[in-house]
C-alpha cells in the first residue's frame, strides 16, 4: 500500500528539532519561521512539554470520555485562567476544523436555524460544515456543497443584509486570515459585528485556530477590539503539535448529555500536551515577547523588505509584494535553510514563528529575506530590451 498523494512535499526529512530549529537526516540544520502552520507555538521539543508528556504516557495516555478524566478539568481551568474567559466552558475534540465544525453544530441546535454567514478569502477546516464555510470552491465537494452559507465582504451593512432573512445561526470570522494571506478585518467592524450579532439574535463564532494562542501578542486576537464572541474555536498552537482542538463556549449556551461527542477528544495526552503549552505561555512570558519582537519583526519589514504592505500582528505576519512570492520563498528554504509559508495570495509570505523565537533567529531571516528580495526585485524590475 501507498499512501494517497494529496501532499506536494518538498525533499526534505527532518529527524530532529529544538526550539525554532530543526535538522534533516543529512544533518543540514534549519530555521523554523513557519512552526508548521502555526502549530509549535512554544518551540520544537520543550523540555518541560517533553516531561509533561512522558510522565503522562507513563501514567496512562488514553481512555474514552466515559470515565473521570481530572486532567481535562484542570485543561479548562488553566486556559480559562490564561485567556480570560474562565466563566466559559470548554468542549475538547482533535483539531481546528473538528472545533469550527462543533461551533457550528452548537450554534445550528442553540438557534434553531441554519444558515451561516463567513467572509471572503475564509478557511475553517475541511469537515463537512467547515468546508463549506471555507472561500475555497475547489476543497468543497458536492456532498459539501448543501449547507446555507453565505459569504461576504468586510461590510457591516452586507452582514446584517443577511442576517434580516431571520434564518441565520452563526457568523463564523477569522480576527486574523492566515491562509488568506494575514488579513485583519478592523477592530471597528468586529465590534460592530459583535453588536449585529447581538441584536438579531445570531452567535458569534471566532476561529482563533491560526490567530490564537498568544499569536498576535494577545491570547486571541479578537481580544484587540475588545469584544466577547458566543463560541471560540482553538487547535494547531494548542498542543505544540499533539492533536487536540477545543471550543469555548459562552455561559449562556447549556449542555446536555449527546449533544456533542468525541471518541479521542480530551485524551490524557492531549490535555497533558495542552497544558504544557499553558504553563510555558505563562512561566515564560510569551505573550509580551511575542508582543515585543512582533514589533521588531514588523518595524524592520516595513523599512527595509521593499514590501508593498507589512500585515499581521505579534508573530503572525504576512509580506506583500508585487510578484508572486515561490522564487523567494523557495530560495529561502534551498539556500538559507529557512521555512517559511505562503497563502491563498501567491504575493503574500506568511510568517508564523514560535512564539519563544530569538532577536538573533529574527535577524537571521530577514537577513536572509532582504538578500532574496533585493535580487528579486532588481531581476523583476529590470529594464527589458523592449523598453
């Protein structure tokens, strides 16, 4: 048997990897400036994420969701200690797509309704109700297709156009785009999103997935405008590359017994690795180092990248430039051993660190960009015998 080529890999092995470094089997050292899709939020092999994990596997890694499991408890009360929202309760699953999928259901029951609103240029997974609300026709195939979504712009007035139907359950926002190229609708519209929402009767679902976690230097990056959305969906820097998801769920939603379910979900591994990632985002202050050198990250691109727009916030940023980007980005990996991610703009990188990442790593890459781009821009600038 072999396995099913949906992947266009590069030629690389990694066997090995520390912080925001990772070795290949050749022995070849690189820069991880990509955190594999924004999954290793507190660096490659933690030695207390290693400990936790292993004491836990030498305990027990897993039984099913029909006996006490304490440690998911003490899961909830330490994210809702470090993000805020301590009167919300926490549901467990297996990954991103998994929790926006959930939200969506919990919203669809707690309403009564169907429909759901999402934005241009969204990606929420590749479950049935995830995909559908993903701006991406080519992942969603016809057995997707039947669910009521709506798309639409940034435009406070084109939401509430859809939602005076009287059938809408959820509007689902990422705070941050990451696969649509790092883009942030404005503080100002999520607050007038949140009041929308309020006032006719619709939840709000915040897929902080990529954007959460400490990535924009606040522990979700809806928090920068201030508002409180119904159900937060969470995974990738959740673990630091164990699988686990979560959605947060306001007070006002009720459980009740099979309204939701999981087989793997809230595993005592997966709360174990969870936790780990709590505990070093805490003891090691990374949301105000992801704050800080976030800042530094972006002061220096928007002087000296030769970028049209330098967007993101904390450690999750996007460059765009006037060409397509797969030259640079390749050459980053080829010849500066440097990893780094595109998006659905092929003029955007994206750049997703671990949140640990050094002032001497950061300086490393944008050496390495500004040597690529420099050559870049004068080759794709260059007069041409036309001229």
């Amino acid at each position: 048997m072999e396995l099913f080529n949906v992947y266009p890999l590069v030629n690389i092995t990694p066997v090995k990897a520390l912080g925001a470094k990772l070795w290949d089997d050749k022995g070849q050292e690189y820069l991880d400036f990509y955190g594999g899709h924004a999954v290793i939020s507190i660096g490659h092999s933690h030695p207390h994420y290693v400990q936790r994990l292993t004491e836990q596997l030498q305990n027990i890694g897993f039984y099913s969701n029909s006996v006490q499991i304490p440690i998911q408890a003490q899961l909830a009360r330490k994210l809702g200690e470090v993000s805020g929202y301590d009167d919300y309760t926490l549901f467990l699953c297996n990954s991103g797509a998994e929790a926006n999928e959930n939200a969506l259901k919990l919203a669809s029951f707690h309403t009564g309704k169907n429909h759901v609103i999402a934005f241009k240029g969204a990606f929420h997974g590749r479950t049935s109700g995830a995909v559908a609300a993903t701006d991406n026709p080519k992942i969603v195939a016809p057995f997707n297709a039947g669910h009521a979504i709506s798309f639409v712009p940034y435009e406070l007035s084109e939401v509430e156009r859809v939602m005076q139907t009287g059938e809408v359950c959820a509007v689902i926002v990422e705070p941050i785009q990451g696969v649509g190229g790092i883009i942030m609708p404005s503080d100002e519209f999520l607050v007038g999103l949140a009041a929308l929402c309020k006032l006719h009767g619709v939840l709000l679902i915040a897929d902080e997935v990529q954007s959460g976690y400490g990535r924009s230097g606040k522990f979700f990056a809806h928090q920068h405008a201030g508002i409180k959305p119904d159900i937060i969906s969470v995974a990738k820097g959740m673990g630091n590359g164990f699988p686990i998801g979560g959605i947060l769920i306001s007070p006002e939603l009720k459980a009740s017994y099979g309204l939701l379910g999981t087989t793997f979900g809230g595993n005592h591994l997966a709360c174990a690795a969870a936790l780990a990632v709590l505990e070093v985002i805490e003891d090691e202050n990374l949301l105000q180092h992801a704050t800080e050198l976030g800042a530094y990250l972006r002061t220096e691109l928007e002087v000296n990248a030769g970028a049209e727009e330098i967007r993101g916030r904390g450690l999750m940023v996007g460059i765009k430039y006037d060409f397509p980007i797969k030259d640079v980005r390749d050459k980053l990996l080829t010849e500066h051993h440097i990893f780094v991610g595109n998006a659905s703009d092929p003029t955007v990188l994206r750049l997703l660190p671990p949140l640990n990442i050094t002032k001497d790593e950061v300086d490393r890459f944008l050496q390495a960009l500004y040597e690529l781009t420099s050559k870049s821009v004068a080759t794709i600038h260059a007069p041409s015998a036309l001229d």
